[in-house]
C-alpha cells in the first residue's frame, strides 16, 4: 500500500519545501439506516482521498498533495429523526470551512474540499466562493458514485463492505423507501428523511457487495485523481 502524506503527522519546516495542495474530505454524523455505521460518509469520503492522494505521490509532475483531517460533522438537519445524527447545519459548516481555507491558504498553494455528503453542498460551495473571490485557489469535489440509490441503500452498503467490512451489520440490513429520489424530494423537505422512509433506508442494501464496492471506490478516486491533476475550476468552484 502506497504511503499517504498526511498533514496531521507533517512536521512545519517540511510546508514550505514545495507547492501543496490540501485535500479536506468533508463528511457528516447521521443515520445510515440499521445496518451502516453513523460515520458512513465520513468513511467513504476520507477513502476516497486517501487513495488519490496516495496515487498522485507517485506522480512527479503534480504538485505534492497533503491529506488533511476529515471534518466529520456535517449539514445532516434532514437525517435529524432518528437518534444518532449530529448537525451543525449550513451556516456553521460554511463558516468553518471557510476559516479553515483562509488558515490553510496562509502557506498552502491549493485547498480541494472532498465533499461526501450531499446535505452538505451549499456550506461547501458558498465556502469555495468566497475563499476564490478573495484570490484564494481553493475548489470542491463531491465524493459522488453515478447511479447510486439516495441513502445507506446498495451502493453505500456495498463501499461499506470493502472498506469497512467490520462495520456494517448485514443481519440488519433492509429495504427502506425505494422510490426514485425525484418523487420523494417534496417530501423529504417537508419532513425529513423520517417521513418518507421508518427505517432512514431510500434504496435497497439487502444485496450488496464488496465486489460492487470496489469497483465504485475504484471509479470515484480515479475522477479525483484526475481533476486534481487537471484543476480546472468552474463558476461554482467545482473541480471538473
């Protein structure tokens, strides 16, 4: 396994060697169902950086990457029906990634807030905007799988299982709400997560695999890796 830089265990004299770029993944505390642990997107969001910036420490010509401590509390005010979700809602979660990227930005050349909750965006994009209008280089990257089911369904339940197999209680695995997401957003504001689904389910997890998971960890770093070494930023601040 490839050794991770990692800012954490840096020591000051080192910074100031070469350009950095931080890679934050940005995750939340909330209910992932009976059977997934409340750090699920924390996990996965954390995995998934990790494994890039491993890779682009291999690779000469992309400046030096550092992976930062993963903010582990989120937007989650949707998840805060069921016992076990911690939210510190929008405004606070903007608020500190933006100190953080004014505080990072004094000696690193680049910030990349990996965002793996969805709940989330808003703090992470007004977060990016601001940080770039005050000539700041930082941008967002959401920790996202195509085609995946809304929540703690097969997709989560399946990266679960190949990075965090000790983690996931199969035996209580079960289907939540399956309706497609678009039908249940009306809902889902009104109410919350809690009034469409008992169980915090929206998919389906019965069926999950590590197999599954491997190939969507697989597919997400292999995008992060390459809008890292690409950095071509769009109006929302978004890495494309």
């Amino acid at each position: 396994m490839n050794m991770v830089p990692r800012l954490a265990s840096a020591v000051w004299p080192e910074l100031g060697e070469s350009a950095l770029t931080v890679v934050v993944p940005v995750g939340s505390v909330e209910q992932h169902g009976p059977h997934l642990p409340l750090d699920t997107d924390s996990r996965i969001g954390e995995e998934v950086a990790r494994r890039a910036v491993a890779a682009l420490a291999e690779d000469p010509g992309v400046p030096r990457c550092l992976l930062a401590p993963t903010v582990e509390y989120g937007a989650s005010g949707e998840h805060e029906g069921f016992p076990g979700t911690v939210s510190i809602g929008t405004e606070a979660l903007r608020s500190l990634l933006l100190e953080l990227g004014r505080s990072a930005g004094r000696w690193a050349d680049r910030l990349v807030l990996v965002n793996a909750h969805g709940g989330n965006a808003e703090a992470v994009v007004g977060a990016v905007r601001t940080l770039r209008a005050e000539s700041r280089d930082a941008a967002w990257f959401p920790c996202a799988f195509p085609d995946a089911d809304a929540h703690a369904g097969h997709t989560e339940t399946s990266v679960l299982l190949e990075i965090s197999p000790e983690r996931v209680r199969m035996d209580r695995a079960e289907a939540g709400n399956t309706a497609p997401i678009a039908e249940l957003l009306g809902d889902l504001r009104a109410t919350g997560v809690a009034g469409v689904s008992a169980n915090g389910v929206l998919g389906d997890p019965t069926g999950a695999d590590s197999v599954s998971g491997a190939g969507a960890l697989a597919e997400a770093t292999a995008a992060l890796i390459a809008a890292i070494d690409q950095w071509n930023v769009d109006s929302t601040g978004r890495l494309r």
